[in-house]
C-alpha cells in the first residue's frame, strides 16, 4: 500500500531503506478493516521488490549481503541507502547497525561516488548520535549498534562513515 502511493507521487524521487519493523516482523498487523488483523511478513527480497523502483532498480551498486544501494538522484548527487535492521523473528525488538559487509560497502560505494565526482547523502534508519544525553541506556534499540556480537561498535562506525566521505547521514 505504501510503495504504491510513494509510486504515484508526481515529478518527486523516492528513495528508501528498510526500518526496524519492516522486515521479518513477526508482530505484522493490518488495521485496514477497522479491527486488528495479522498480516504476513515481509523478507529481503520482497521488501526489494516491492519497492524496486525507490532505489532499488536504478542502483548503480547494490550490496548482495543487505538491502544497502548507491543511486544517482542526479548527474552529481548519489544517495547511500544502508540496511541497519536486524531481521526479526520472534520479537518486535528495534535493534540495527552496520555489519562489516556493509561497511565495506560503503567503502565501494563512496569510491564511485568519488570517480564521478559526486556529492552524498547517506541514510539509514537507525540513528548514529543520541537524541538525548543517555538514550544508549534507556532506549538501546533505536541508537546503531546494540548488539555487539552482530554490529560494529557505535564509535567505530562514525570512523569508517567519516573515513570513506561521509559528511551527511539522515537517520530514520
């Protein structure tokens, strides 16, 4: 429903990344019919296809191991789209951050980006910086990289991000 209206959208470019309810949550419900109904979950791949042509189609390098894109919303500008979600599959847990693939993706992508001379925006879902002084702390999931054992830790993402070019980062 929501990939159809975002396609609709007259003479405006739409680019996506997955949140932390959008994939594989098994607590998928559809309030359409004015009651609370379970609803199949999404995976990988459908979320890709589903919404191909907000980025997905046109990405000029698309990274195998996530759902993380560089497209061109211009001659000069490149949007980064990074998969922070974690899939979920028994919990409606909001954990995410940057795996090492997809790090060194950004990597590959911000060499092409550099080849051609571009600008960047880079965009996730999961936010890099506390809103509020201990938000790491008591609302874990919502800041990148809660789980250490799967992510990169926090600082050392800011590096890599900072070391590839990264200057803008929008956050969901």
């Amino acid at each position: 429903y929501v990939a159809q209206k975002l396609n609709n959208l007259n003479d405006i470019r739409v680019f996506v990344v997955p949140g932390n309810h959008d994939l594989t949550n098994p607590s998928a419900e559809s309030f359409l019919s004015g009651n609370r109904q379970k609803v199949a979950n999404v995976n990988a791949a459908q979320f890709r296809t589903i919404y191909a042509n907000m980025g997905y189609n046109n990405a000029a390098l698309y990274s195998p191991d996530s759902l993380s894109y560089l497209a061109w919303a211009n001659d000069t500008l490149a949007i980064l789209g990074l998969n922070s979600t974690k899939a979920n599959t028994t919990t409606r847990a909001s954990q995410g951050g940057l795996t090492i693939e997809t790090l060194d993706f950004v990597d590959s992508a911000m060499a092409v980006v550099r080849q051609h001379g571009g600008q960047v925006i880079a965009m996730m879902h999961h936010q890099l910086v506390e809103h509020f002084d201990g938000e790491a702390t008591v609302a874990d999931t919502y800041v990148c990289n809660t789980d250490t054992n799967i992510y990169i830790p926090r600082d050392s993402v800011h590096r890599r991000l900072i070391q590839a070019g990264i200057s803008v980062m929008l956050t969901g």
